[in-house]
DNA sequence: CAGTGGATGCTCT
DNA sequence: GAGCATCCACTGT
C-alpha cells in the first residue's frame, strides 16, 4: 500500500512538491483517482492568489502545509489546492485533473453521464465530481474525508505553461501525466 | 475541429 | 464595478 502523505511531504517549495505529486492517489469520501496534472503557485508569482498578502479568501493559503484551499472560480466552480511549505510562505498546487479510479458512480451522479475522461478533465470538473465545496477549505489532507497517497512509482512528467491566467503566463509550472488522456488540455 | 461568449458569485479596488 | 487559476453550448468552417 502507498505511503500516505502528509504534512511534511508538503512543508516544501511547491515547485519540488508539484512534480512529485503527478501519480499520486487522492479521494474525498472515498471518490477520486490518480492526480494526472498540477500546477505550482508560490508568493513571488503574480498569478498568485498569495501574492497580494493575505486576504479572508486566501487565508488558508498562508495556512500550515497539508491543508487544503478551496476558493471559487469565476462565480461558478470550485477549485482545490494542496497547500505548500511553511508559513510564512504561501504556496499551492492547484489540482487540475485526475484519473478516475474509485467512485466513478458517484462521480457520474453528480456531473451527469460522462466517459471517464470527461469526469475530471479540469480544475473545476473534478471538485464537482468529487464533492469538494468551501466546506473543505482549510481542512487536512492526512484526515478524512480526504485521503492521500504517494505514488508508486516515479511518473513520466509533462512539463508547461499554467492555463487560464494573464500573469507570468511563461512559467512552465504546469506538470502532467505524459500522454494521459486524462489532462484538461494536452500539453 | 476552432473560436466565441454567456453564466455566475465573490473578492478586492 | 471590474475581473477572475472555468466550463459548456453554440457558431462557423
């Protein structure tokens, strides 16, 4: 069985801790698959929610390491991040896509009739898919109703620019799956 | 296919 | 009151 990870495989620079969680297993409730695409986000990037200082929205983001932060996305969606190294530094992995491996019931009642790849393709597809809602800002990744494991082994990274912003649109801190086709968009 | 624009709500200026 | 770390439906090839 996978290590489970925890608070300190997350008190680092999230540019060492994004590569490595592409492989990686996560479930809500139970519901959820293998991380295939992340991006990285620290306080020195203008793309950042962090970069501003701390605000009621970001609040977690400034928070402990292996925690989440939730916020919503263009009024509409939720999207999750995985907070990263130790406060004061505020740093984030936004989860940006997953393999659907456990759940895929629950998954297809909450989203509608899907195929699998369409499931979690995207930021905000797979926080609908698997339930994640502001309830869970702030909350830990080592305790329910998340659950989180290392990868297995080491994955084939994917390596590009993030998607969706304005800001530092050049940093390649965007990892992926290579050739998954489980990605938001193919790199 | 590619490209465009609307929905929608909350934060910050 | 603008602007979003998005998604989907709709258009036109």
């Amino acid at each position: 069985m996978a290590e489970r990870l925890t608070r300190e495989f997350f008190a680092r620079s999230v540019h060492d801790v994004a590569p490595e969680l592409i492989g990686a297993t996560l479930l809500v409730d139970g519901v959820g698959g293998v991380i295939v695409e992340v991006e990285a986000y620290d306080q020195d990037d203008p793309a950042s929610h962090s970069f501003r200082g701390s605000t009621a929205r970001t609040a977690s983001m400034f928070g402990p390491p292996g925690h989440a932060y939730v916020y919503r996305s263009y009024g509409i969606h939720w999207c999750l991040n995985l907070v990263c190294a130790e406060a004061p530094r505020a740093e984030a992995a936004l989860v940006r896509a997953l393999e659907p491996t456990s759940g895929l019931e629950e998954m297809r009642e909450r989203r509608g009739l899907e195929p699998a790849r369409a499931l979690c393709s995207g930021p905000g597809k797979l926080c609908q898919a698997l339930g994640i809602t502001r309830v869970l800002d702030g909350c830990p990744l080592d305790e329910p109703p998340f659950e989180l494991r290392a990868r297995e082994e080491e994955a084939p990274l994917a390596v590009g620019p993030r998607i969706g912003i304005t800001q530092a649109v050049e940093q390649p801190w965007r990892y992926g799956l290579a050739g998954s086709p489980f990605l938001s968009r193919r790199f």
